[in-house]
C-alpha cells in the first residue's frame, strides 16, 4: 500500500485535492480526541483555511492511546478525506502538525501556555467531559477525583484545561479559547461550567477569572461519516488506495452538512498579534469539502 507524506504529494493525481504547494504551518490550535469524527470535518475545514493563514495548525493530542497519532505522524501528518457524493472524490489533509500522545505531557503543557495557540478544541465524546446526569461536573468520576488530587498529569480533558488556563493567568497570557466539538446540548456552557466548577474546588481567584474573562462557545456539527468498520469506508479506502492516495486512517463523508458556532465572543479569539480568528475567516464561511458550510452567527 503506498504510504502519504509529504514527498509523495506531487505525484498524487490531478484529481486529488493536496496541500503540496503550501508552506509549512506554526500551530494555532490544540485538539484533544483527533479520531474519525474530527478528522472527517473540523480538521477539513482548518486545511481550508491554511491555505490563506498558515499559522493555524493543528497539535493532535490522544490522551489514552498513540495509534492515531503515530499513524498520522508516519504519513507527515497527512490522510484521506473521501466525499462520497455521486461522483466521489478524494482530497488530502494536510491539517496537522504536532502529535502527542500519554507520554508526551510536558509539552501538551508547553503548548497550552504558548500565546500562539488560540484555541483549543475537543471531540471526546459526550462521556469525555464527566458531566452527571444534570450536566453538572461529576465530583466523583475517577479522572476527576484524580486531577483534583494534584497530579502533574490530568487524565480528563477539564483537568488539562483548568492545567493550561491555569499556567496562562500565572504568565499573564490571555486565555485560549476551549470549544467542545461533540454533539452535546449547550455543550459551551456545559463545559464552562465544568471549568469553573472543577476550579473551585482548587482556587476561588481562578474559577472567578474563568468566569469572567474565559469564553466557551457552542457547536453543532452536522455530517455524516462512516465508522472505522463500516463498509462504506472500507470501500472508500479500497478505491483511494487504486487512484494513489490511501495511506492509512481515511476518513470519509457525505458531501452536504454544516458545523455551527454560537455564543458569538466578546473579542477576537487572538494572542496580541492582529489575526484572524478561525471561526470568522473567510474560508470558514464559504464551502469545504464539496459542500460541507461553517456558519458563524455574527
């Protein structure tokens, strides 16, 4: 099977949409879960805008396991997206930059202090965020109890939030800005609370400051795309692999969806240098991947 990478773009057929004359990309977001869900379109709709803004690439983080990222990291990064419309068609993401996994901790700390990076997103599945049966924060899911304990290592996604809120107001930095992904009802606010909740219980002057200076949007994603052992993605790989661009860990997608954004900040979500937010630029706006939409209420 041919592997990706980025010395294999150029001979990709003409048919198939790459990023092989793009310059590389510094990392302007962190993202916490990069399974098929996020790679099938958030990560989609990043290319996009790299195009115009390279300064919004992707750090992949796993938090329980590295076949993913290793997987990504052998192929530079870089996997197929197959819309599967009535005419299919194949294209490259070239979205990501940093894959880290369990061990590599300090430098999942390192990014979520840079000023570079602006946002941090998450698809972990609505189990991911230990929220009770209210939408509360569960005070007593285990990777809760143990990232209150004091642990360097947080094994929830809150926990490495608060972390990397947390080392932002020691420095000075303005925060990131978090956006949960997941398909969760009012998941913005549900995280928001969660961050100033689990805060709390460590430091009253940082829950106040999440509360008052931290903004977490809402989203809702609508697309469709097979599961790692559908058939349909089976047959999508098989076809990739024929026209020279499979590699490992395809993904794919219907060609119509939208992904939605809501809780319109209060300011740009930018370190102190003028740039562009990612979910305002114009190429998240307009369509990707066939047709899939980002709309942003303004």
């Amino acid at each position: 099977m041919n592997r990706l990478s980025l010395a294999s773009l150029p001979a990709l057929p003409a048919s198939v949409r790459s990023p092989n004359t793009r310059s590389v990309s510094g990392v302007g977001i962190v993202h916490f879960g990069p399974g098929a869900f996020h790679r099938a379109h958030q990560a989609a709709y990043i290319d996009d805008l790299l195009t115009h803004d390279p300064r919004w690439g992707i750090a992949a983080v796993s938090m329980r396991t590295r076949g993913t990222i290793d997987a990504l990291a052998e192929q530079d990064g870089l996997y197929t997206l197959v819309i599967r419309d009535a005419d299919p068609s194949l294209r490259v993401i070239g979205a990501h930059r940093r894959f880290l996994g369990p061990e590599d901790a300090a430098e999942t700390r390192a990014l979520l202090a840079d000023p570079a990076v602006a946002l941090v997103t998450t698809t972990v599945t609505e189990k991911g965020y230990c929220l009770a049966a209210d939408g509360t924060l569960d005070m007593t899911h285990p990777d809760i109890v143990h990232d209150l304990a004091g642990t360097r290592v947080p094994r929830s996604v809150v926990g490495w939030l608060i972390a990397g809120l947390a080392a932002r107001r020691t420095a000075g930095v303005a925060p990131f800005v978090p956006m949960p992904c997941d398909n969760l009802a009012s998941n913005g606010a549900k995280l928001h609370a969660a961050l100033v909740a689990f805060a709390g219980r460590k430091d009253a002057s940082l829950a106040d400051w999440i509360a008052g200076e931290v903004r977490v949007p809402s989203t809702m994603v609508d697309i469709y795309h097979a599961g790692e052992r559908h058939r349909a993605l089976r047959r999508c790989r098989r076809n990739a692999r024929r026209r020279g661009s499979g590699g490992r860990f395809s993904v794919n997608h219907l060609p119509t969806g939208s992904s939605r954004t809501s809780d319109a900040l209060s300011a740009p979500i930018s370190p102190a240098s003028a740039r562009p937010s990612p979910t305002t630029s114009a190429a998240m706006r307009r369509p990707s991947c066939g047709s899939s939409t980002a709309r942003i209420p303004r």
